[in-house]
C-alpha cells in the first residue's frame, strides 16, 4: 500500500482528496498549512525526516488571481519557492512529486484547445508563479507528474460554486461573465483521477492535462449549475487579467 502525504489539505482539492480517498487501497497523511507550511523549509524537511512516504500531492497553492497582482512576493514564495523546496526534497526520499498547475499558464490567443506541449505564455503574476513552480520541478532530475486543470469547482472550500450558492441564498443579484470561455472541471473528477491515477501507477510522468470536457462561459457555467435562478449576463467586466479563451485538451 503506498503512503502519500497530501500538503494543503483544507483546501478545496486537499478536501475532494479526502472525500474521494476512502474508495482506493492507499494510506494518506492530510497536512493542512498549520500543520505543515510548505513555505518553511525546515518543517517539509522534517516532515520527510520523521517519516517515510511513496508520494507527495502538493495542492497546496496561493489560488487568488486578483490578489497575486498586489502580493507578488507571497504568491512567488507558495507557487514556485516552496515548491522547489518539495521537489529537492521528494528527490532525496525517492518520493514521487504530483503537483498541480493550471491554464493560467497560457494567454488563450492560441486558436484551439491547449495540450502539454504548447508553449506557456502568463498574462498574470498568478499563471507566472504557477509556471515558475512547473519549471523548478522540471529542472530537476527526479520522479515527478505536473497536472494543469481548469477552472475547479465543488462543493468544498471556496469557489466559483460555492461562492455563486452564497449569494444565491443571499437573494444577491447575480450577473456573470460571459466573455471567458473555458474548460470547467468538477473538482472531485479531479480528485478521482489523481487518486486511481496514482493507486493504478497510471499517472502521466511529466506533464499532463486534465479538464472537464465542454468549453463554457462562467455564465454558462453557472446557469448549469443553478438552472432556476435568476441570473444575467455580465458584458462590462474587466478582463486585463484574464485571457478571453483558455481551452485545455486532455
């Protein structure tokens, strides 16, 4: 039975994680931040000193697009600094690395769904601290799978789901985007697929992607989602951050 630590566990894939687990043959160890901070090299160094696992999955991550913009440093420090931190060490303890990044990596001007290779163009300081934390990893020479998804959503932490719930329970008002297309991914798919990926030893080595499989708008999304609320179009946003089109091809 393989034993897996999983860092950012209070999180919302830290959490459809746990919620998932329970079906497969693996023995996890869930570490949220105030038990171990990845951004502290002597408590992940510790951590892997006192004890022994197969596999690491970091989804641990600073998430806040907007917010990244106005604390670069912090979101440098969790995307990419301490993810370096988990790859030397996941290298030392031959402990397999899977780290999760996202399409925030891309600038959406392609013209057709993105797959692993293309190359990765950040508009934000968000996608550039994901990316950063993806090139680290790649440098160095050890057991490692990258996983870009898309758009989470469940019903764990917080999200556009769970947000989108709030108000609607609020009675707030609600206008959604209508001019980001992507590709949303229910966040429990997610989970299952590194979880049966990792039981079945059938994890992409490397990079990979992993997304739901209809291109959508969030106000397409959130129609989905709440059928009968009221919800209207939002056709002012603006989107300095946010390419208009980032599709992901599995």
């Amino acid at each position: 039975m393989k034993r897996v630590i999983v860092t950012g566990a209070n999180g919302q894939l830290g959490l459809a994680l746990k919620d998932v687990a329970k079906d497969f043959n693996l023995d996890l160890v869930f570490k949220d931040k105030s038990a171990l901070d990845i951004t502290d090299a002597k408590a992940v160094n510790k951590v892997f000193f006192s004890d022994t696992f197969d596999v690491c999955i970091n989804a641990a991550a600073y998430t806040d697009v907007d917010g990244a913009e106005t604390n670069k440093s912090l979101a440098f420090a969790i995307n990419a600094t301490a993810v370096e931190t988990l790859a030397k060490v996941c290298k030392q303890h031959q402990c397999w690395l899977i780290h999760v990044s996202t399409d925030y990596v891309f600038d959406g001007t392609l013209g057709r769904p993105y797959t692993p290779s293309d190359e990765p163009n950040p508009l934000s300081v968000y996608g550039s601290s994901k990316l950063s934390g993806e090139r680290v990893i790649q440098e160095i020479d050890f057991d490692y799978s990258i996983v870009r998804t898309s758009w989470l959503y469940s019903r764990f932490g917080v999200n556009f789901y769970t947000k989108i719930k709030s108000q609607i329970d609020l009675g707030i008002p609600l206008k959604i985007c209508s001019l980001q297309i992507g590709t949303p991914t229910r966040t429990e798919d997610f989970a299952k697929h590194i979880i049966s990926g990792l039981e079945n030893n059938s994890l992409i080595r490397g990079l990979s992607h992993y997304c739901g499989k209809q291109h959508m708008t969030w106000f397409e999304l959130a129609k989905r989602l709440f059928p009968n609320s009221k919800i209207e179009r939002d056709l002012e946003r603006n989107l300095k951050i946010r390419p208009l089109r980032v599709v992901l091809k599995n």
